[in-house]
C-alpha cells in the first residue's frame, strides 16, 4: 500500500446517492437528483496505527481504518460492512465530526 510505505496523507471521500442520480443502466442521468460528497479530514497512516506492526497486518489495519472513515461519510446505506463499526465508533480528535456536505446541484437543461 503506497501510503504506508510513503507516508502520504489520506484523504477520505465518501459519494452518496449516485446510484438515484444515474442507475446502473441508464444511458443519461435523471434529471432533479443529487448525489451528496462529504470530504473528511486528512490524516497519515503512520500517526493513526500502532507501531510494530508487520506488513500483512499493517495493510489489514490500514484498509479498515481508510474504510471506516470513508463509511463515517457516506449515507447509513451504503455503509455495507462497516456500518457496524461506525455507530459503535465515537470520533476522536484526529477524526471530527464530518463538515457541512457539498451538493453538487445538476446543470440546467434549458
């Protein structure tokens, strides 16, 4: 995993409802719907993992971690299997309460 081995930071990105606003299926999206992207705050993987871990397991830890913060910013029904660990989670400091959404509103048609 390139940002374990960098450092890099990462930032999460949860996209809701774009399956309302083009169904798989559809040639061109529905007009009127919205899909809502929450963007959450960067962290480094390195400062969120505990330390002595192996590759193996450090890679298992990272993808659940990036995982349950992306869930943490998507709508409840798209959680999937991670649904259970974010409502059992409370935030901590280097994870707030996600911000205000951004709604992208669809281009006029007329």
């Amino acid at each position: 995993m390139l940002a374990l081995r960098s450092g890099a930071p990462i930032v999460p990105i949860g996209i809701s409802n774009t399956d309302r606003v083009w169904p798989k299926g559809r040639f061109v999206p529905r007009p009127g719907g919205h899909a809502t992207m929450r963007v959450g705050r960067a962290f480094r993987l390195a400062d969120e993992l505990p330390a002595g871990l192996d590759r193996k397991a450090a890679k298992k830890a990272a993808t659940d971690l990036i995982m349950r913060r992306i869930a943490s910013l998507v709508d409840e029904r798209h959680r999937g299997a991670y649904a259970s660990n974010v409502s059992a989670e409370s935030p901590t400091p280097a994870m707030p309460e996600p911000g205000p959404a951004f709604e992208a509103e669809p281009p006029d048609t007329a």
